[in-house]
C-alpha cells in the first residue's frame, strides 16, 4: 500500500478505537441519576464568582433567585473587582425579583499564586460558611437554571451518596460559529473525559464542568478546596480531581436545565476563550503540543484528505479507508448535534472544527511566549507549579493528566 493508504488506514484505526474503546464517549445519555427526595432538605449556599458580568447578570441571577427549594438556601454573589457595577447590579435585581436571600461580597484583588476565580470561590466559601451549609452550589454568573435546578442536583447528590454532582450546561448555539464550534467542544470535552468513566463507582478518571458543581461542604473541606488548587487555570477539572482524591464520590453529566446565556457570536470571541487557557491545559510543554498537533492531524484531518487524495490519484485503499475514518467520525459527531438541537449536516465538517481547535492550541502557545499567558478579564496567569496528577482509568493512560490524549483537543477541557 502506499504511504497515504496507511495513513488512512492507522486513522481509521484510532477511530475504530475511540468509538468502542473510550468509554462510548459520543453517546449523550449521561444525565442526573435516579432520585428521590430527601427526608430533610439539607441547607445551600450558592456561590457565583462574578468579574464584569453586567451584561449577562439580568438573564442568570434572576434564575437563582427564582429557585423553589424547599430547604434553605441563600446566594453569595462575589464580586471580583468589576468595573461594570455587577455587584450594584445584583442588589438591585434581588431587591426586583426577590427570591433567595442574596449577599453581594467583595474579596479584593487575588493575592500572589492564586487565579481570579478560585480566589472569589475561595472567599464566597469562607463567607458561606459561618452559615454551615451542608451543600455548596458553584455556578458561573452567566448560568441560568430552571426553577427545580437546585432542588434535582441536591436530590440526585442525596440518592446516589454522591460528594460531587456538576452538569454540562447547554451552551449558547444562536450564531454560524456558536454552531459550527460549540457542540464540538462538549464533543471533545466527553472525548477527553468520558462521563461513563467519570460516573462508574471506584473511578480513577475525574472532572467536572464548572458552571454547575453542587459540593457537599465536608467534602470541600476533606479536599481542601479550593487552596488546594489554587493556581488551577482549568479549575474544574483540578476540583474534581481533588475532591477523588480525597476519597469523594462524583459525578457528570449533560444538563438539561441548566443553560449558558453568554453570547460568542463571532469567531474570534470563541477563538479567544479556547487560546486563552489551551496551552495551560499541555504544561507549557512543546513536546505536549507537537504531540497534539500530530493526533489532531492524524485523527481528524487525514480522513477527508486521504479520501480526496486517493481519488485524485486512483488509490483505492486509501480512499475506502480515508472515507470509512469520516464517516465514522461523522456519525459519532450526532447524538451530540441532536442534543443541541443541530442540522446532521454539520457532522462532515467536524474536521473543519478541529482544525480551528489545533490553530487556537498553536496561537495559545505563541501567546505564553509572549508573555500573554492564559489571560481573562484584564489578568493574566504564569505558568503554575505542577499538579501531582491521579491515576487514569484504562485507556485513559495520561489523557486526563496531561490534559489531553492523543489527538484530543486541550482547549475542549475548559469552560465556555
């Protein structure tokens, strides 16, 4: 065969692997577990880390402060150095709508060695507990949830003994890039961390989407979060992991009530969430990112380029084979369109998407060596010191430690 029908054939392979050997990433059937509600509801403290999110505030607090959750719950609102007025915002939305009971508090600029948001949790937390929640909901400030959000995540966290219980929130698909990037990346993020694995009891795979995290307080306390992870630049992922290790129990899964309400209407916009933290995710390691590169390439390019090259050049294995990897990928691509509610037509052009993943991961690395950094809201991070990693599951050997597998895209670990 020629060197392009192997090509073919080794990403046919892969892709014959990653279907049925990556814990049936591509399936969307991981929701809240069967539950049943507690006997006693047990005391919430809701934490949202807010910096500059005036313009999204009017359409998330509101979902929060509607909540009906028959125990007690309270909201803490902590205002990370914005320049917007959104702690000015939030007051005057509570007092219009009522509700839970909010706090806005105000933590003061980060000290040395700690991210912006884990400094605000940090606070939040600390503030919240003087009321001794037995739970704590850390929800981002552009999330909005259903009415029974609480009520479901606390009750599917009792049922099941669960320490951690965080659901993927359906992001915003309203623009041509907001389709054609994002189903991808929750795509890629199951890719990377398969829920199955997640779920299973005795798991060694961890995370977690941060939008959405409902933490048993003792738990939080057993892991020593978030100090513990303090200069996590993806803090999600980093607080699962803690929380395993520290003996919990967690779980993750798509959201069916819980929605983003930021809006990434261009490419650009959703180019500079990806790029700003990708490169965080490889350790700063170029051997990390040539190695991605070569996966993404091999995975995810080669099939529509090897089928094209084959007809051209009348190559017959490396057609079949090159067509074959597409339409396996294109078919595993789907069951996530069709949870948010997308034209199958979008599947072919997943290689299409990946390429723009791979640039977003280059132009990360270009962006730390000039001194750029993961940046976010006017702060931007070094390179922190290395986390001991856990141990991965099968098949997962080095994907959730490193950051990413082979061909898997860092940026999808991270949240939108």
């Amino acid at each position: 065969m020629s060197a392009i029908a192997w090509i073919a054939v080794c990403s046919l392979a892969v892709w014959m692997w990653l279907l049925l050997g990556q814990g049936f990433f591509w399936r969307t059937d991981q929701r809240l577990p069967p539950r049943a509600a507690p006997a006693v509801w047990p005391s919430v403290a809701v934490i949202v880390p807010a910096r500059d999110e005036a313009g999204v505030l009017p359409l998330s607090l509101p979902s929060l402060l509607a909540q009906d959750y028959p125990g007690e719950a309270e909201i803490f609102l902590v205002d990370d150095g914005s320049s917007d007025g959104t702690g000015e915002l939030a007051a005057r939305l509570s007092a219009r709508h009522g509700g839970l009971p909010l706090t806005v508090v105000s933590p003061g600029e980060p000290e040395p060695g700690w991210t912006g948001k884990l400094w605000a949790l940090r606070y939040g937390i600390g503030i919240a507990r003087a009321r001794q929640p037995e739970y704590l909901l850390l929800t981002d400030a552009d999330i909005a949830h259903e009415p029974d959000s609480l009520r479901e995540l606390v009750a599917a966290a009792s049922s099941a003994g669960l320490d951690l219980v965080s659901q993927m929130a359906r992001l915003r698909v309203a623009s041509f890039w907001e389709r054609q990037v994002v189903p991808a990346f929750v795509y890629f993020f199951a890719q990377l961390y398969p829920f199955r694995w997640i779920n299973r009891p005795g798991a060694r795979t961890a995370a977690a989407a941060g939008g959405c995290v409902l933490l048993r307080a003792d738990a939080a306390e057993r892991a020593g979060v978030p100090d513990s992870i303090r200069q996590a630049v993806i803090d999600d992922v980093s607080l699962a992991r803690a929380v395993q290790r520290s003996g919990g129990r967690i779980w993750l899964g798509l959201a069916e009530r819980v929605d983003s309400v930021r809006p990434y209407p261009g490419l650009g916009d959703l180019w500079r969430m990806v790029s700003r933290s990708a490169y965080a995710q490889l350790r700063h390691s170029l051997l990390l990112l040539t190695g991605t590169v070569l996966g993404l390439a091999l995975i995810y390019l080669a099939p529509p380029l090897t089928l094209v090259a084959g007809l051209l050049w009348r190559d017959a294995p490396a057609a079949w084979a090159g067509g074959l990897a597409w339409l396996v990928m294109a078919g595993s691509y789907l069951p996530m369109l069709r949870y948010y509610r997308q034209s199958p037509l979008l599947a072919p052009a997943l290689p299409f998407t990946a390429l723009l993943y791979l640039l977003m991961t280059v132009d990360s690395a270009v962006q730390h060596y000039r001194g750029r950094g993961a940046a976010w809201k006017g702060r931007t991070y070094s390179k922190p010191a290395p986390e001991p990693g856990p141990e991965q599951g099968p098949g997962a050997a080095g994907a959730a430690d490193a950051g990413t597998g082979p061909g898997l895209p860092p940026g999808a670990a991270q949240d939108l």
